[in-house]
C-alpha cells in the first residue's frame, strides 16, 4: 500500500477517499480475487475513512475469478459503506454485479451502473 493517507494501492486495486467523501475502488483486471484480496480492500477502506460508514464506488474490472470466500468478505465489508455503486462494463460483470448485489442488498444500498458520473450522483444523497 502507499504511503499517501488519501490513497492506497495494492497490486490488485487501488482505493481512495474522493474530496466529496465518497470512497472509489478500482480493481485491475483479469485478475483473481481471493479471500486475502478482499479483506486488504475491507482493511484499507477502514484505515482511509477512520472506520466511518462511508458511500463507496466499485469499478470491479473484467475479474478472471472471484473466489466464495472473497464475496462473504465484500458482503460483510457492508457493514463499513452506507451505500455502493457498481459500475459495470460488460454483460459479465453485470451478471456477477446483480449475485453480488442480491446477497449486499440486504445491508446497504447497492446500485448497479454503466458509469461513473451516474454512480456518484446516486451515492451522493448518501454522503454526510
């Protein structure tokens, strides 16, 4: 991870808290996600908001697999975001955002879009 507070970077995402208090995700792709991935984003999403509950945007990239055990630890990440907005690019990754969002939905606020300025408009209401 870097050094920056407002940032942090992992071989396999980078996160950062946005100035509008909205927390953005961006996951490299063609890359598998697994168990230890999931709970290094959840770690950092924490450390970068202090723990509050924050609105968080999710660019999940083409994944080549996520593993069982990474999406119970994003589904429990929940706990940490008061909303998320999924921005999805291809049918696949629309089709892997709605199984995600149905397990999510019951925890926050969850949101599947085909961009970014979209995504942020709808997370805003959930800002503090």
């Amino acid at each position: 991870m870097s050094g920056d507070s407002s940032e942090m970077a992992h071989p396999k995402f980078r996160i950062w808290l946005r100035p509008d208090g909205i927390a953005q995700c961006v996951w490299a792709s063609g890359v598998a996600t697994t168990l230890e991935d999931a709970i290094a984003s959840t770690s950092a999403l924490v450390e970068l908001t202090g723990g509050r509950r924050v609105p968080l945007l999710v660019e999940p990239g083409e994944a080549a697999t996520q593993d069982r055990a990474a999406r119970l630890e994003f589904a429990r990440q929940a706990e940490n975001v008061s909303a998320l907005a999924l921005i999805v690019h291809s049918p696949l990754s629309r089709i892997m955002g709605n199984l995600f969002a149905n397990v999510h939905q019951a925890v926050a606020p969850t949101q599947l879009f085909d961009d970014e300025d979209s995504a942020v408009a709808w997370l805003k209401q959930f800002t503090a």
